[in-house]
C-alpha cells in the first residue's frame, strides 16, 4: 500500500505514463520556466523522491522482494519508449523535447527500480547530467522563437547557418541525450545499461539502447534540417540576444565538461557512486 501511494503521487511528478499528460501541457508556459519545470525542480522533485523512497523508506530488500520493484520497471520501460516514439512524431519544437523529458525521467526511474549500483550511479548521475542538457535544448528553442518566432520543427529548414551558435549548443545536448561520447549523457547512460546487465535484465538493456537510437532520430533529424537543409528563409536573421546565447553556450560547454572530467568539481560521479554503495553495497540485489 504504502508502495501503491508513493507510486501514485511520485509518478504523477515524474511523468511516468499514463500520470504524465501535464507535463506536455506545460510547454506552453515561457522557455525559462518550461527549462525550470522540465530540467530541474517539478519533475526532479519526483525522481528524488523515488530514490528516497527506494532507498531509505520501503528499502530495495522489501521492494525486490515483493515485486514492487520489477512492476516500476516495466512500467518505467514501457513509458521510455512510448515517450520516445510519441516525440519522433511531434513537429511542435517543445513539444518534442517535452516528450524527450518523459523518457529521461522514466530513465532514472527505471535505474533506481533495477537496485544494482551501477544502476543507481547511472540514475542518480542523469539527475543532473539531463538537466543541463535539457536546460541547453529549451534556450535553444527560446532563442529561436525569439528571434524568428519559429515554433515547428518543419519550419527549421537551414536555420543553423543563420544562428550557429544557438543550434551548436542545440547539437551538443542532442548529442548527449542520445547517449554519445563525448557529452555528460553518455556516462549516466553507461552506467544504466551496465546495471542492467549486472541483474540479468537484458530486456533492460535493450530498452536502453533502443531508446538512445530513437533519442538519435527526434533529436539529430532536427540538427540535420537546421545545417543541411537548403532554405533562405532565415537570411535576415542572426543570433539572438547575447543575453539569451550566452546562457545556452556556457550550458552546453558545462554539458560537455562533465562528460569530459565526470569527477572534477563538483564531484557529482562521486557522490553517486557513494549514495549507490550506501544504498546497495557492493553487488545489489
């Protein structure tokens, strides 16, 4: 029971389908307050309360035990690649990364639910690993709409050679949520797929990567359209505001940072690592 109730109101917080419709919804508030809802505090407020909960109140024994813990998974997994599928189909710019925030928030989940270390130092790394590029790709898209007052994916044909600076960033993060090296996305997700499979869960593993490959197709189909494709639309245009790009490129910068050096100040590798054995001890469950 008590398991039911965190589910219910730590799962609407996290999106995890089918509580998750508000968090599209919410894309149609300004660009830094959709970054602070779909980044960093409602919905990071959910997964940090499934990592107290899993860790330090029901505690992963009585979780693994009574199957709560396989049923968060599968539920986490299916909700990743719904979420991921439902983005690729999306033309709104928001919306897509809103449904994007969807599946990386269920990828925490899911790590958490796995109760092996690595699992954990992956889950609790895309904490903050996902803000920072999510944080990127909305300042992106408020740069944008700014500037151009372009909303749509299809209306991105060649806008990337007009505001190189702002789609860079754009590709930086994009590379990272996909789960590529050298950006902070691909050490979290390292670690999720090498905790699955610590537990035998190769269906796990699967999602994982398939997710990353559909990560690929929403995001870089984007990036492809904005440096490739032939268009003159944007040829009055430039930048955005300073103030509004150099925002967006000291995030993408401090993404690709923490890729880089994920245990250089502030030692956020470490501290996940250190919550993980606390929690787990050396082999999980």
């Amino acid at each position: 029971m008590l398991f039911a109730l965190f589910l219910l109101s730590f799962g609407v917080k996290s999106a995890i389908m089918p509580m998750h419709s508000w968090l599209p919804t919410a894309m149609v508030a300004p660009t830094p307050v959709s970054a602070l809802l779909h980044a960093v505090a409602v919905v990071k407020a959910g997964v940090f309360g499934f990592a107290r909960a899993i860790g330090f109140i029901i505690g992963p024994a009585v979780l693994n035990e009574s199957g709560a813990a396989g049923f968060l998974a599968a539920l986490t997994a299916a909700t990743i690649l719904a979420a991921s599928l439902i983005a690729l189909r999306q033309d709104n710019l928001k919306a897509r990364l809103a449904y994007s925030t969807v599946g990386h928030l269920s990828y925490i989940v899911l790590g958490l639910s796995l109760l092996s270390p690595s699992a954990w130092t992956g889950a609790l790394l895309h904490i903050v690993n996902h803000a920072m590029m999510k944080i990127t790709l909305f300042f992106c898209a408020g740069a944008i709409h700014v500037r151009t007052h372009c909303e749509n994916v299809s209306q991105l044909n060649g806008i990337g050679r007009q505001m190189p600076l702002t789609m860079a960033a754009f590709a930086i993060a994009s590379v990272g949520l996909a789960g590529i090296p050298p950006v902070n996305g691909f050490i979290s997700k390292w670690y999720l797929v090498q905790g699955s499979y610590d537990v035998g869960q190769m269906a796990f593993v699967i999602t994982f990567l398939l997710s990353g490959l559909l990560n690929a197709g929403y995001f870089f189909s984007i990036v492809v359209r904005a440096f490739f494709a032939p268009s003159d639309k944007f040829t009055r245009f430039g930048e955005a505001s300073p103030l509004m790009v150099v925002p967006l490129m000291i995030t993408a910068a401090l993404s690709l940072l923490m890729g880089l050096f994920p245990d250089r100040l502030p030692y956020f590798f470490q501290l996940a690592s250190s919550v993980a054995q606390s929690v787990l001890g050396g082999g999980g469950l």
